[in-house]
C-alpha cells in the first residue's frame, strides 16, 4: 500500500459515499460527476490495496477495511478542518490562539476585564475561554486540551506547575428581610441550621461548605443547587435559602435583588486562586504572554 497516493479529496468523497450508503448519492454531496467518483473509488482501492466497499443492488456496504479507513479519514478530514481553521487566523492577522480553562470564580469576578485589557493590546491574539470545575480544569491541561488553567487551591493539581493568580473573600448572602440580615460578621456554624442554596456537589465551592460543615459535625441543608452564581442569588432573594458566595460575584446584585452580604469569619472564607500549567516556562508564546498579563494584573 502507497499511503503517499491517498488524497484529500478522495477521502472526503469516499466518507460521504460511507455516510451515505451510495455512490451516486455520495457524488452529488461533493459536487461530482458519478462516473468521477467511481474512477476516484477505484483508485482509492487500487492505493490501499483492499476493497472498501461490498456492492449490491440496493446499494454499497463497507468492508472490514472500509470500516477501518472511515474511522482514520474522519480524523484526518477532522485534523484538516483544524488546520484550515488555524491558518485561517493566521491569514486574518491572529499570530496566536490561548486555550483556557476557567472555573466559575475566575470567570464571574476577574476574567472579563483582563482578557478584554490583554486582547486591546494583542488584537493578534485570540483566546479561547472554557469554564470548567476546579478538578476537570487540572485535567485538561494535563491532556493538553488547555494551554493552561485557573482553578481553586487546594485543588489536586496531578504534578502540574502553579503559581498564585488571586484571592476572594467568600461571604454569606441571605434575603434582606433574612433573621441574619443585621449581622456583620458570621461563622458557618452560626448559619448552618438554615437551608442553604448551593452548587453542584462537583464544584470546589460545594466540596469546600461540606468540608467545613464536617469539620463542625454537621451537614449543610441543601436545598437547591443550581449551575451559575447569578442563580443562587435568584433563589436567595426568593427566600429558599442562604448562600455562601464570593463577595466581589454578589455584589453587582445586592441592589437589584435585595439581598444582604454578611462577612464570614472562618478562616477557609478567604481562597486562593491558582494558574497552572505543566510548564510555566515552556507555554507557547501567546499564551506566555497572557500568563505575564494576569500577573501582572493580580499585583
């Protein structure tokens, strides 16, 4: 087999003949002449060295390395698309794509403002922001899915490299009509025995409260757990619960939703965000300069 003879356009054709389970059909998807396409598929053939297809008179079916050539021209088209895409930039002026994953915190409070800073001096450069949980973030960048990631401390990192990127302050938010609503200062444990609004079970935020409440001997009353921060403060201001929030993520909202943030006491309400990456030293360019950007923002 001459794997030098196989051509794109052959493994487009031959991919829409397999979705399409005809080679007339498949001819017109890719704008053929049907006698083309036949010539096309035998050469294709004559290149592997193996028939692709079983013909019958209602039609075409895959053979055992038909079967196996679609899977790798679905990825190779796939790659191409990727490639098409990136060189695209390139062609429009991008010098550089940042692949980011984010969790909720980063993203509500910090984020926003610094990718629109760094993007006004760096028009060339495209970032791409995914909001994941602390925990799947470590994971992406260990597969190489991120460039690098921004997550909870005390997240299990997997051996990447971290360095600090910012603090929040965790704060209490109750309904302003609230029994709690005139504290200034409160431990969980003085709030515990109310029901609660929450996160996912999943997000570092929710494994933080449980970890606190455990330590005191107790469990939260989870009420409701919904997707986003905005969410929790709806519900909050429809008195279904309290809620433990980062302040700077509630504040926009205490006006509007009539909601009263009171300070936690407890030393775990004070968090630090972490950048990390499998080598800070070794990111490709763009996202080096990002990196630089955030730090230099959190000073």
């Amino acid at each position: 087999m001459n794997v030098h003879r196989l051509e794109l356009v052959s493994l487009s054709l031959f991919s829409l003949i397999a979705r399409s389970g005809s080679i007339s059909k498949g001819a017109a998807l890719a704008h053929l002449a049907v006698g083309a396409a036949s010539k096309r598929i035998a050469d294709l053939e004559a290149a592997v060295g193996v028939a692709l297809f079983e013909r019958h008179s209602r039609g075409i079916v895959l053979t055992a390395a038909g079967s196996a050539l679609l899977q790798h021209a679905q990825r190779i088209l796939k790659d191409v698309d990727v490639l098409s895409a990136d060189l695209s930039d390139y062609a429009a002026g991008v010098v550089g794509v940042v692949r980011l994953a984010a969790n909720t915190s980063a993203i509500t409070q910090f984020l926003p403002t610094e990718i629109a800073a760094f993007a006004a001096e760096n028009p060339q450069i495209r970032i791409e922001l995914e909001e994941q949980n602390s925990d799947q973030i470590a994971l992406a960048v260990v597969d190489g899915r991120a460039d690098f990631g921004i997550l909870a401390g005390g997240t299990p990192v997997l051996g990447l490299q971290t360095m600090p990127y910012r603090r929040d302050r965790l704060v209490l938010v109750v309904p302003e009509r609230h029994p709690l609503a005139k504290r200034r200062s409160i431990s969980l444990g003085e709030a515990i025995d109310y029901d609660f609004v929450s996160l996912s079970q999943t997000t570092s935020l929710a494994g933080l409260l449980d970890t606190a409440a455990t330590s005191l001997g107790k469990r939260l009353k989870v009420r409701i757990r919904v997707r986003s921060f905005d969410a929790m403060c709806m519900m909050v201001a429809a008195n279904l619960g309290v809620a433990v929030l980062p302040a700077a993520a509630v504040r926009p909202h205490l006006r509007s939703m009539g909601l009263r943030e009171i300070a936690l006491s407890d030393d775990w309400s004070h968090r630090e965000l972490l950048i990390c990456a499998r080598d800070l030293n070794a990111l490709p360019k763009p996202a080096r300069l990002f990196v630089n950007h955030l730090a230099g923002a959190a000073v």
